[in-house]
C-alpha cells in the first residue's frame, strides 16, 4: 500500500512541474518591451566649486545636434555650470557620455534647463500630459538613487500644494505634485509620469514630516518655464515638432 501512495504521489508530482512548465515556456514567448522613458531620461552630473551633484533629467528637445533636458534647480544651482550627461546602458553594458552646460535655472520653482551637446537625436522628447493627473491615479519616476541609473520606482498621486507647503510671492499656492513615489538622493530631476507615458511633474524634493511622500514640479510650471526659454514652446508643442 505504502509502495503504491508513492508511486502515485511521484506521478502526480511529475505532472504538475511539467504543467508547470508548459505555462512558463507561453509567457517566454511573449515579447518584452522597455518602457520608452528610459531613451528620454539621462544621468546628470554638475559641476560645482563644491563638488559634483548627481541626479536625473529628460529630454525635452533636440536642437542643432544639441538635446534640451529639464531637471531642478538645486542640482543645477547657477546657470553657466558644467554638466556631463549619460543614458541608460546599452549593449556590453557601456554608456555614452556628453558633455554640457546649464542654460536656464530658477530657484522660485526649482526648475532647471540643461543642454547636452552633439547628442544628435539619440535622446527621445518627453510628451507631457495634455491635463493634470488625479488624485490616485498611477505613476512613476526614472531617477539615479545612490547613483544606481536607471533605477524605475512607482506609486500614486495624492494630491495638489497638499502638506503644508508655503505659498509663493504673490502668495498664490506654489505649483508642486505631491506622490507616492518614493524618493532618494540622485532622484532629483527625474520625470514623474503616467501610464501614458505623458509627463505630470519633475521630482524635486522628499516632506519632511512624511518621507513616504515625494513632492515634484507640477506640469503647469514646467511648461511655463519652457515657455520663457523657448519663446516659440507653445507653438512648436501644438504643431507636434
């Protein structure tokens, strides 16, 4: 009897791994895409009397073999620093390297523009989103944490100027994104962006009394800002060029 239990068991151990098997073996065949962010998102490194400051940016235009990142003032902290931007590691795991320089910054909303140089079209421009997101709608950020680029992490919007933030000169509530998205050193300047791959916002800081919770550059402001640097933004945005 004891023989015959385990014969059975061991047959019907051998047919539940090779069912096994065959349902991994379909989902191998499924094609696997890499989301197309990480050919708009570059690690960045500033150049300051300091030191070097490292964190993310994404590509917002390609000019004259010259591509536009946007990423945030206190990584850029003045306009004329030098930058060294790379992407995303391609095959034998080797990275292109550019050099650049801070073209635009403005500390009222942390926000920064930096230009990379003879980078041709090798960097793909961000869409941003044509309406604000809602509150729990899904999104992720591309980032260099610790250095380690490109690191993906996700979470939820919360919310819109939540948390106690301060208003700005003309005291109007400052424009910033608050998310679920969790956020270290070297996250600064990455996109915050949707299931669409449409751009929300740009990380900017982590809230002190709730470190769980990451705060951006809202959307609003970083058109508006593009919008002075580029004076024809607008009308090449609505054109799709």
């Amino acid at each position: 009897m004891k023989s015959l239990l385990a014969l059975l068991l061991g047959i019907s151990l051998v047919s539940c791994t090779h069912q096994n098997t065959h349902v991994y073996s379909q989902y191998a065949d499924v094609p696997r895409k890499a989301d197309p962010l990480y050919y708009s998102v570059a690690h960045l490194l500033v150049k300051h009397p300091e030191g070097v400051a490292g964190g993310a940016g994404f590509a917002v235009r390609n000019i004259n073999n010259n591509t536009y990142f946007v990423t945030v003032h206190h990584l850029c902290l003045r306009r004329g620093n030098d930058v060294k931007g790379a992407t995303i590691p391609h095959e034998g795991n080797e990275r292109q390297v550019f050099t650049g320089r801070v073209v635009y910054t403005t500390p009222s909303d942390d926000m920064c523009i930096v230009r990379l140089y003879d980078t041709g079209d090798l960097f793909s421009p961000i869409v941003f989103a044509p309406e604000a997101p809602l509150m729990g709608d899904r999104v992720y950020t591309i980032g260099a944490p610790a250095g380690a680029f490109p690191t993906k992490t996700e979470g939820f919007v919360v919310g819109h100027d939540l948390l106690g933030l301060d208003p700005d000169d003309d005291s109007d509530a400052k424009a910033r994104l608050i998310t679920s998205v969790p956020a270290y050193h070297g996250n600064s300047g990455g996109p915050v962006y949707n299931i669409q791959h449409e751009v929300v916002g740009v990380i900017s800081a982590t809230h002190n009394e709730y470190p769980h919770s990451s705060i951006s550059i809202h959307v609003d402001a970083i058109v508006k800002h593009l919008e002075v640097y580029f004076k024809k933004w607008e009308r090449v945005k609505k054109s799709g060029n």
